[in-house]
C-alpha cells in the first residue's frame, strides 16, 4: 500500500450510498431470522437468497485467500460471543438463549461496496453482556462523531479508546477500520485506538469504515485453525458495530444508515 488514500467523486459517492443502504436494509431483514434454535448457516443462506435477489453480490464470498489461508467460505460473518470477527456460519453453530451475535454483511452494487454490522441478542442475555453491547454501539457514535475536514484520523480512536476504557472494557488492536469504494479493503487504515492528533487529516471524499471490536477482558484475540475465526484469548466476550462512511464538507454522512 502506498499510503495514498483515494478521495470518491459525488458520483462515486452516490454509488457507495446506494450499496451501503442496501447493506443496512439486509441487516434489518435478517433480524426475523435470528432466532434461538437456528443455525447460523440458515441466517447465511437467507442473507445469500436475499442478495441475490435485490441484484447485488456478496464480498466476502470467495475473498481473502492469502498463502496459507483459503478464502472466505461463505457470505456473511457470524461472530457470537467470544468470537472477535470472521466467524463462519455452519449448519452445527445453533443460536442459544443468552447469545450475543454480530452479522457483518459487505454487498457490492455495481462494483461498489457497503461494509455494515450490528449485534443481536438471543433471549436473555448477562447485564454484563447487555452493557459490552450498548457500550460498543456508543464507541461506533463517539468514532463518526470525531470525522470532518481538518480533524486526524487518530482522532476517531482516541474517542473510541477513551470511552472503552473508562467504561473497564478493552479496544482490539489486530483489526482496524478501512477505505473502502470499488475496493473492499484499502488505504486508510482506521484504528480504534490512539492519540489525539495522530494520523493524516480528513478530507471530503474519503470513505472509510469505523468497526470497532470491543472487549468484556484483555484486547488479546487469537486466530482459530481455519484461519478466519478470531477469538478473545481469555474467552470472554466481545461486541462490533460497523458503518461505512462518508466525509462531507462539514462532517460525515453514514452510508449505511439502520434505524433500530
Ligand atoms: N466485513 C468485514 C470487514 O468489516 C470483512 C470480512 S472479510 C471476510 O472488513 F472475508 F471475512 F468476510
Ligand atoms: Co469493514
Ligand atoms: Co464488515
């Protein structure tokens, strides 16, 4: 990577838009299939027939083989409780009473990408549990709220650090936001962590994602034999909201907009 991060034309971020809402409606769909009792390659299979159907393209699909690790095997990720990120939906993964579950979706449309997730809770799950969920979707606001024009890029991570931490959750340091637009991953890089000040300054045209991976215990994750599934290493749980974001001449505009 060059470092040289790409600024999207009004045209560029129209498609984005239509991508990213498609996105956020697919999440919405799928909150009447998230159930205790269902498997996670159900939830996988409805987001694939869904898809296809509104005439767009799963990303993660076939993406990311990289030496030693095979590509993505399905459509979406399902990552429930300790799982970090890249959870694989399976036919044996069935959904429990007190579950908390990310679904993160990447839709392409016409070449562009929305990237988007939220979590979903099963039943009833711990007040602990409960709160590591609120306390992320908080973290993913305080993030878009540091971007416009002129501000660092550090600054999205400080806010997210901060408030992480004063709540006595941990911020996960081995994934980080990214650009994104007829790419699904580049420059710039969005950490969830860090300084204030730190980084190159926001301009109007950048899209990027903010994600951030909140912990209940230590930030430590490690990666599972398949290569894909990243887990806390003390096991304890984990949340993620993600958007996909646009600056705009005076702030930011989400391109994935979910209401709850
Ligand atoms: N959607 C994820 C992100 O937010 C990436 C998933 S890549 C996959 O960047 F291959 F695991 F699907
Ligand atoms: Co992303
Ligand atoms: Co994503």
């Amino acid at each position: 990577m060059t470092g040289q991060i790409t600024l999207l034309s009004k045209r560029e971020i129209e498609k984005m838009r239509v991508a990213g809402h498609l996105a956020a409606k697919l999440l919405k769909h799928l909150e009447a299939f998230v159930k205790i009792g269902v498997s996670t390659q159900s939830l996988n299979d409805e987001a694939e027939r869904w898809t296809k159907a509104h005439g767009a393209k799963s990303a993660p699909l076939g993406y990311g083989a990289d030496g030693d690790r095979k590509a993505f095997p399905r459509s979406i990720c399902t990552s429930v409780n300790e799982v970090v990120c890249h959870g694989i939906p399976s036919p044996k993964q069935i959904l429990k009473d007190g579950d908390i579950m990310n679904i993160d979706v990447t839709l392409i449309v016409e070449g562009y990408h929305g990237d988007t997730s939220r979590m979903y809770l099963l039943g009833e799950p711990s007040a602990t549990a409960k709160r590591l969920v609120e306390v992320t979707k908080k973290c993913r606001q305080l993030g878009i709220e540091q971007v416009k024009p002129g501000n660092h890029i550090g600054d999205i991570g400080a806010a997210i650090q901060e408030y992480a931490e004063s709540q006595g959750f941990s911020v996960v340091q081995d994934f980080v936001g990214h650009g994104i637009s007829n790419v699904f991953h580049t420059e710039p890089q969005i950490a969830h962590y860090g300084e204030w000040g730190d980084g190159k300054k926001m301009r109007r045209g950048m899209v990027f994602t903010i994600e951030p991976m909140i912990n209940e215990g230590r930030f430590e994750v490690k990666l599972l034999k398949d290569n894909w599934t990243a887990i806390t290493k003390d096991k304890k749980l984990s949340a993620q909201y993600e958007h996909t974001i646009a600056v705009t001449d005076t702030g930011y505009e989400i391109l994935t907009p979910y209401e709850d």
